[in-house]
C-alpha cells in the first residue's frame, strides 16, 4: 500500500482543503506552485546551502550507549535538537520562507504552542528581512517565556491569543483570521503537517531531510540504511513526518507515534487524538478530531505546550488508521520521568514533546537486537520552568 499523499491532495480518507472563499486562490496558487518551485536547481541549491552552513545539519544520529544498556536495544538518537534554535522547526521554516520569497509575499505569519515554530519563523524572517507577526495563545506565552523573548529579539510581534484556553488551537485560529484579511500579501508558515492541502504534504517534504540523514547515518553506524523501529512524539506531527517520510513505504521499519495522554486517556485533560478523535475537520483539514457527539471541539491538555493540540496531521490520521503505525499514549508524568532519566543517564535535557517519544521505552519492550532510532525534535531550555517545578518539589534538582 501507498502511503503517500494522492494528487487530490488526501492521504488515504483524510486531507483535502476545506478553506474559506477568501482563501481559495491563496492556497490554490501554493498548490499548483509548491512542487515546481522546491524542484529548481536554485531552490534546492539555496536550501540544501541553508541547511548546511546557517542550521548546522546534517544533525548527528547518536548512539545512546546507556539508554542502550537499560533497555536492552541498540538505541540511536537523531539530534534534531542541536539544530540552530533548537528544534527540528526550522527546517521546514527555511523551506517556506524561501518559496514566499518566491511568490512575492513580503509579509510572514505563524502560530506557536511550544515556542519553537514562532522562534523558527522569527529567524528566517529576520534572516531574509520580512515581517513576522506570531499568533501565541495566552496560557502558552506564560509557560514559554524565554521562546516569546527571542521571538521579540529578533524582530517579531508576538500577538497573545486569549480566546478558548488560549493554547496552539486557538493561536491557529487567530492566525487563520489574520491570513482571511491579508490574502495577497501575506504567507502564512503553518508549523506542522495540518492545514488544508498542499500544506501537509509541504511541511512533511521541507522535514523530510530527517528521514534521509537517518538512512545514510544508519548505514555507516549498522552497515544497513534502515531501523527495525522509528520512534516520534506527534502533536500535529511535523517531527513524525519527517523521521517516517523515506520509510513510510518500507515494511521493514515499524512506526511508533507517542501523543499527549496528559493526565490519562480516561480523563478529559488530554491530548490523546489519535486514540479519542473522531473523523471531522479542523483548520482545513478532514482528520481525527477531539470533538463532543454534535461537533464542538473538545479543549486538549498536555503539560506539553507543543502537544495539546487537538487535531493531528492527515497523513498521520491515515497511518493509524491503516495500522500501519502504533499509536501510545504518554501521560505527563511518564514525560517527566523520561525527560530527566535521559538527562541522568546521556546528558541530555529534552524538549517536553521530545520526553514523549522517550516515554514509549516504558511501555513497549524491545529485543536485544532491535535497532531503534528516536528522533529528539527539540533542547529542553524552554522546559526548564517546568522540569524545576516538578523536580524541585522533589529534592532531586
């Protein structure tokens, strides 16, 4: 089976573009445009050049020997957190800035929930000296301020959000509006694999590059070009994509998403999606939604400012579906506890969406043989607020 996004713009039953009028010519002119202009000699030359020399990449595919020993895998960690700014965003953000640039958009927005998009898209637009105007919801600004200052450092105007529970949904929301009033001058850089078509397919392409790295450090480190298991957080996806892009098709490699569970699926403070949506649209998209019997979205939580969302990527919502990958729910704490046993036992302090993904060595075992690749698709710093919290009270920190 294909996994792969069909030229109508669906992976499977989910995707599409369910957008206003006012946006219609907007995301059509991206539609027919995107895959032309990523294919030129001097697009791809200009990217790959970003990539290289102003991001830092290729990100080191890492050897977790410790990690290794305690659960009993040859456990290996792509390093999308040593990326400049700290997170596997900005590659997809390069990518966008570059194919507005290309249209003739002189004016950027986004929304942001963990902070990392909006200062992704803060430094490209400062980089190629556009205007940046950042959707933040509210509740996120407080829990993200070191993200919203850097975002100011570099030039951009973060516009605080405090409709709904003032989180990524409703910064989306916001930014939506903003893009319905400003549609000729204004690009709107989506963070992750959700919108309407041909957004999915164009995050998960510019984030791609993971899954490519992966293939060739995996040959140099296991004489073999792929993993027996690839492991990634989703909130909207654009991580997972990127680790699944080259692999989707491969049998071979079993695909494990960790969401947000919160404080458990059997609650309702969660952002398990996957496992409690029901198919509907959201943000112009048909996908798994959280939503109540007659419609209305359902408010996600997640100690994670990147996971409450609460959609997920269609391309995500058609390999569940599928079962072509396995969907675990990660609850708050076991995110925590992940996030400092990887601190204590490599050195390395994750980002909170991070610390999900890690939270899948507790609930599935793997054999001694497996080789697991788990993308770390952010740093901990803007976390640490929270880390000090819960560990201060503790005594540990």
């Amino acid at each position: 089976m294909d996994y792969n996004i069909n030229k109508d713009g669906y992976y499977g039953e989910f995707g599409g573009a369910y957008i206003p009028e006012v946006l219609h010519s907007n995301v059509e002119k991206l539609r027919t445009a995107y895959l032309e202009i990523m294919n030129e000699p001097s697009f791809k030359a200009e990217f790959d050049n970003l990539m290289r020399d102003y991001v830092g990449r290729p990100s080191p595919l890492y050897f977790a020997r410790r990690l290794s020993d305690k659960y009993g895998a040859r456990i290996y960690l792509k390093r999308e957190d040593l990326n400049h700014t700290g997170a596997h965003k900005i590659n997809n953000t390069i990518g966008q800035i570059l194919l507005a640039r290309h249209m003739g958009k002189t004016r950027i927005i986004a929304e942001t929930g963990a902070g990392q998009h909006g200062v992704a898209s803060a430094t490209v637009c400062a980089l190629m000296g556009m205007k940046c105007i950042v959707y933040m919801g509210e509740t996120d600004i407080a829990r993200q301020k070191l993200n919203v200052r850097k975002m100011e450092m570099l030039g951009a105007e973060v516009r605080p959000v405090t409709s709904g529970n003032k989180t990524l949904k409703d910064a989306t929301n916001e930014a939506i509006r903003d893009w319905c009033c400003n549609p000729s001058d204004t690009h709107y850089i989506i963070g992750s694999v959700v919108g309407p078509h041909p957004y999915p397919d164009m995050v998960a392409r510019f984030q791609s590059i993971i899954s490519e790295e992966i293939k060739k450090q995996l040959v140099e480190h296991e004489g073999r070009d792929y993993p027996d298991y690839l492991v990634a957080c989703v909130g909207g996806g654009s991580n997972a994509a990127g680790t699944f892009y080259h692999y989707m098709n491969d049998d071979r490699v079993k695909l494990i998403a960790a969401e947000a569970a919160g404080l458990g699926v059997d609650t309702d403070m969660t952002a398990a999606t996957i496992k409690l949506g029901k198919r509907g649209i959201i943000h112009g998209s048909h996908t798994f939604v959280m939503q109540t019997e007659d419609g209305q979205i359902v408010e996600p939580y997640s100690v994670s400012a990147g996971l409450d969302y609460p959609g997920i990527g269609p391309l995500h919502a058609n390999l569940a579906s599928q079962g072509r990958a396995e969907v675990l729910a990660v609850t708050d704490d076991e995110a925590l506890a992940a996030a400092l046993e990887l601190t204590r036992l490599e050195g390395i302090i994750p980002a909170l969406e991070s610390a999900h993904a890690l939270g899948v060595f507790g609930q599935k075992k793997f054999g001694p043989d497996d080789v697991v690749v788990l993308t770390l698709s952010g740093r901990g710093d803007k976390d640490m607020d929270t880390y000090i919290e819960r560990y201060g009270k503790m005594g540990i920190l």
